[in-house]
C-alpha cells in the first residue's frame, strides 16, 4: 500500500527565536540550518528578514542545501500599493527559495490590530501571494489565529484561507496562533476546512499553551493536513510550538502513523535525534530536559528494582519503543530504590563483568544505599557511581593523590576603587610520586578550586586539555547554616560526550572539590589514561 507523504516545515529560527533567553546570532542560525537540512525536514524557516540585522544578513544568501529555504513575514499593507510597500520588497529579494506570509484570518484582528476591513485584508493577501508566485517563490500563508477566527466568524476564516489558495498558496497553514484550540476542536475544524481547501494544500501551526501541540498536530493529520509546522525541542513564544522532536519518531514508529504517511526523515537520521537535540540545547545554552520524550535522559530510564528487573528478562515490559531507534539508551538507575537486577544491568553497560551471586554485590548495594540516606543521588550522577562501584568491583588507577586544600576569599578594594571579591585556592597534590602545588585564582570558591585541581597534573595535562565544566548544581538538602549540601557537576570533553558527578558534605566547597574531584578521575578513566608510579 502506497503512503502519502507529510511535509515537516521548521520554525525553530523564527517562532522559536521569540522565546524567553534565546538569541540567534548569524553563526547560531547557519547552524541550526545545517542540522536541520541534514535531519530531513522539508522547509527551514530562517526568519524575517527587513525585521532585525541578524534575519537580513542571515537571507543574503541561501543557507540550506536539501531543505526548502524559507523567509518569514507580513502580507502588503492595506492602503498601500505592492511596489511601495519596502517589507514586501524586502521578503522578494531575499535569497529564499520561499516566502511563508502571515495574515490575519481573525476578524477581529482585522479590525483591531490591522484597522482595515475584512475585504481590504483578503485583497492584501490574494495580491501578496500573487507577487510572490511571480517572483519566483514558492508560497506558504500562516493564517494567523485561524481556529479563535474560525470559532467567531467561520464564512470568515475560511475566505481567507481560500483568497491564498485561489492566488497559488503551495500551503495554507492554519495556526493555534493562542494554543488554546483542543485536539477534537482541531479535527472537526480542519475537517471543515478541507472541503474548501484540500487537504495537501493545509498545514497546522500549534502552540503549547494546554501541552497539546503534539496531539493538536496529529489530529490535524488525521483531519487532513499534510504539512506540519514545529520547531526543535519545542521552543518558542510563551509555552512553545509543536515538538519536532517529538513528532518525527512518532509519525515514523507508531504504526497508525508510519503505515499511512511518509516524510523525508531517513532510519540513520532518526537514530542521530538524541544527539541533535542535545546538540541544539548546546547552541541556545539550555539546559537538555532530562523528562523529553523519545530524547530525555530519564525517557527510557527505570529507577524500582521490580521494573529493571522486568526489563532485564525484555525490554518490552516497559519501554514503548526501542530506544536505540532515537539514538539514546536505556538507563538503569541505581539508587536507594535498586535492586539486583538494577546493579548487575548498569554493570554490564559500563563493562564491569560481575556474577549475580558475586557476594560484592550486596556490599555495593549496601554502600549505595547508605550514601544515598546521607544526600548522594547516583540515578542522576552515573560517573560517580561507576567510580564508586570500579572501587568495589573492579578497581580505579591511583592516577594522584590530594594531600590537601585551602580556599580564601577576600573582599577588598581594587587599584581603581571598585568593591571585588576574589577567590584564591591551593591545592597540593602527588602525581607518580611527585608532590606538586597549585594555585589560582577564581570568580568564587568552586571556579578557583577548578582551575587550580587543573593547573598542573604533570602527565595527565594532555589528557585533560579538553575537560570543561559545563553546569553546576546546588541543593541544600536540610534547613540551617550548616545544612547537608549536595553539589551535582555536569562535564563535557572534546567527543561531546557529558556526564554527572556528585559531592556532599556540610561544606559547599568540600561538596564541590569531591564532585570535581571524581570529574577528573572519570576524565582520566574513559580515556584510557595509566596511572604512573
């Protein structure tokens, strides 16, 4: 049986500019674009350009290879000629392969937002798809708040759609624009909508704002549309678009979906998504949600020992897809919950070769536990735990040993009068027999602490050359001065490779230093680094 091709158009460099602390630079979107085209999607929408320096630079040439490249902006002005209008001028010239318009479909934002009337907007939109089309691009119309519009003034709602479609619209694409449209609202609106527009001629646009954006884009499919709008990992204005990164394994292995439809995502590219979802939370300096699905740390994770051991006889008892499909991995937590089954799992992952009756176990599992009573939390801090358990089981290389620290903080006038802390650490360490000192200075405690562990460690400086410290946690786990605090390091090194390590102690920096401290060994470790005598 023959499948019908879905189109997946990309707003990540223009809806998803609008949310709160991302900031494309020129080099940020000619990245994105480039993982993007290598994904599969069919349109990049780059932005708007005319709006912004960035966007106008960004379309003075074409920053796509497979994708359809695709500017982003406003019909013609009511009132004003299509040769006097600069923005639309400025969208014609730009080195796109398409123009997505956006138009109001709400009549009451005609009248309020746009001042004109209802036929002075569907002229505004027929005459810009027209000039559009004669210029050579292919043309898409975001009919903005087309389901509120649709709701208030159906005859409305639908002319606007029609006036693009009639004008040569490849798409018209009909936006959640409030994303407060539900998904039994999208179907029977868009099911309308196809028999004035059909229906591979109609995208969908959703927002997240009641977390139904994903399930209000497949609804739309079911209804009709074969177009669906998104952005990567969901970002966007207020609560989000549409997660792509979300949809695309959806649609390609759940069955009701990957038995009809089609899109241009091959098997390879799906099984890199993980990674390029952190890769893009990486270049907008966020954070990766651990709980995402399909590409979260925790989506094929198992923390009760009576789950992991239901997973360990086959992992279809509880995971919904194999997680290799996506490129990422089932996780096997160890913590005050675990079991056996558990420990062995996360064992063999790391290569760690230990019977099921060996009597180590119970005393990992004792050792787990116990610290995990105290503050530590090894489901979130692996390296930690694979030191911890290589301790026990398998051993770990005295690569070196700390004898000793001190960290001062001084609050003092500088040589120009300014009030500044600085942060001064020493540490003394044994390298292969070799006592060596270190100091540096940092912007707090835990920064020269870093930098002085990392200064000289003699013949592991190479080694290490590309370890960074990448985020930083701190949770206070009792009340009072002197609470209990927990300090979870995530590091990075060249590979793009990350991992968590974790420190407790009554001390902040002595929590730190023990979180740092294992970073270094793990560093070392998965390099394949020997210890020297």
């Amino acid at each position: 049986m023959s499948k019908e091709r879905l189109y997946l158009f990309d707003t990540t460099l223009r809806d998803g500019a609008q949310t709160n602390g991302v900031d494309f630079s020129v080099e940020d979107k000619v990245q994105v674009a480039r993982l993007l085209d290598g994904l599969g999607v069919d349109y990049v929408e780059g932005g708007y350009p005319g709006a912004n320096p960035t966007d106008t630079a960004f379309f003075a040439e074409k920053r796509t290879k497979r994708a359809t490249f695709t500017a982003f902006g406003m019909t013609k002005r009511p009132g004003v000629s299509l040769s006097n209008d600069p923005g639309l001028k400025l969208l014609l010239d730009a080195k796109a392969d398409a123009i997505c318009f956006v138009a109001k479909t709400w009549d009451y934002h005609v009248e309020v937002a746009l001042g004109t009337t209802n036929e002075a907007n569907l002229e505004s939109i027929s005459q810009s798809v027209s000039a559009a089309r004669e210029a050579g691009k292919e043309v898409l119309l975001d009919c903005e708040h087309f389901f509120d519009g649709y709701k208030a003034n159906p005859d409305y709602a639908l002319a606007c759609a029609k006036a693009a479609y009639d004008a040569g619209a490849r798409w018209v694409v009909l936006c959640d624009t409030n994303g407060g449209t539900l998904p039994e609202e999208i179907g029977t609106i868009v099911t309308e909508v196809a028999r004035v527009v059909p229906g591979d001629h109609l995208g969908i646009h959703a927002h997240d704002d009641t977390e139904q954006a994903v399930a209000n884009s497949l609804a739309a499919v079911r209804a009709g549309v074969r177009q669906i709008q998104g952005t990567l990992n969901g970002i966007g204005e207020r609560c989000g678009n549409a997660n792509l990164t979300s949809l695309i394994p959806t649609l390609m292995l759940k069955p009701v979906y990957a038995d009809a439809y089609e899109i241009g995502v091959s098997d390879e590219s799906l099984a890199g998504l993980t990674k390029l979802a952190h890769r893009f939370d990486e270049l907008v300096n966020r954070a990766p949600n651990r709980q995402a699905a399909y590409v979260g740390a925790s989506a094929f994770a198992t923390k009760a020992g009576i789950h992991a051991s239901a997973i360990v006889k086959d992992p279809k008892t509880y995971e919904h897809v194999d997680p290799a499909r996506v490129g990422n991995r089932r996780h096997v937590l160890v913590s005050d919950q675990a079991g056996k089954a558990n420990l062995v799992s996360e064992l063999e992952r790391m290569g760690i070769a230990v019977g099921r009756d060996d009597p180590r176990l119970e005393s990992l599992l004792r050792e787990v536990k116990h610290r995990e009573s105290v503050g530590y939390a090894y489901e979130a801090a692996g390296a930690s735990f694979e030191l911890l358990a290589r301790r026990k089981l398998g051993g770990v290389p005295d690569y070196f040993d700390v004898e000793g620290f001190h960290v001062t903080v001084e609050r003092r006038h500088n040589a120009i009068g300014e009030l500044v802390t600085v942060s001064e650490a020493v540490v003394k360490l044994i390298v292969g027999g070799e006592r060596l000192l270190t100091v540096a200075e940092g912007n707090g405690p835990v920064n020269a602490l870093d930098t002085a562990l990392r200064k000289d460690l003699g013949v592991y400086r190479d080694v290490i050359a590309d370890l960074e410290l990448i985020d930083f946690k701190v949770r206070i786990l009792n009340g009072g001065t002197g609470a209990v605090t927990r300090v979870l390091i995530e590091s990075a090194d060249g590979t793009g490779d990350s991992w968590f390590t974790v420190g407790v102690s009554e001390n902040i920096v002595d929590a730190s230093f023990e979180a740092l401290h294992d970073s270094l060994i793990y560093k070392l470790l998965r390099s394949g680094a020997k210890a020297v005598s």
